[in-house]
C-alpha cells in the first residue's frame, strides 16, 4: 500500500484527481473460440465409432455438406439416431482428459426445415467451413494409416 500526500490542492480537483487513482478495471476482451487444429480433428477421428466416424467423412467428402437421405440410404429406412452423440461425448472425454483444447466448436451443425416448429426428421448435416481444412487432412492421415496397415 502507498500514501499518497496532496498538498495546496484546489478542493474542487480532489474528485477529479480521486477518480484518476481508482484501480483500473481490465477490458475483458471476448476472444473467438479456438479452431481446430489437424492434430485435434486426427485425435477426435480416431475415438469415433463407425457410424460417427462415416458421418464425419461424408462431410469432409461432401465439403462440408452431406444430405440426411443419403444417410438414411437408398430406401430411406436407416436411422440417423446416434450419429452426433457419439461425438459430442468424445468431444467431451478428449477435453477432460486434456487430449484437446476447451471451447472448440463442434464439428456438426444439424439442419431443419426453419419453417416447420415441430418435430422433424433431419434434412442435412454440415460442417463449418473454417474447420473442414483441418478435418479434410486428419481424415486423410487415418485413412492412409489404416490402408498401411490392412
């Protein structure tokens, strides 16, 4: 703690000069979420299952975008239930165990039909653009490790 000592003063500048000396409070400054790195997106891959790690490389195959129909395969009846589950719950154990970095976003966006508010099946799934770089070279370092060592 220091004393601060004012001497000849006028007494109208005291307030003034008061305020000057009030602690700073810091900007708190919002910072974007971080991306994902190839790293990450490889590490994520690697945890899925086949159903959650297909959902993922349709996307990166289909840049971004993949149609829920062509999931739910040519007669329509495959179910698209536990696709996205799966990885959000790897999400969740990679960053407990520090295997990735808190606040990425998640890799899959749901589409529905804004026009309908109640229930309703899927029409397409997709993958922000800004992470689909990251996601198309993990994909491709799986699938050359796995082709190595089938």
């Amino acid at each position: 703690m220091v004393d601060v000592i004012f001497r000849d003063v006028d007494l109208a500048k005291l307030p003034a000069i008061a305020k000057l000396l009030e602690p700073a409070q810091p900007e708190l400054l919002e910072s974007p979420p971080p991306e994902w790195t190839v790293e990450e997106a490889e590490r994520l891959l690697r945890h899925l299952r086949a159903g959650a790690f297909g959902l993922l490389r349709e996307l990166v195959r289909g840049h971004g975008r993949v149609t829920a129909s062509v999931l739910r395969g040519p007669e329509g009846d495959q179910s698209l239930r536990g696709l996205t589950g799966p990885i959000s719950k790897a999400i969740t154990r990679l960053t407990w165990t520090g295997h990735l970095r808190e606040g990425l976003p998640h890799p899959i966006e749901t589409q529905y039909d804004p026009e309908i508010r109640a229930y309703q099946r899927a029409l397409a799934f997709t993958m922000p653009t800004e992470i689909l770089p990251a996601f198309t070279a993990a994909l491709a370092r799986v699938e050359q490790q796995r082709t190595h060592t089938v």
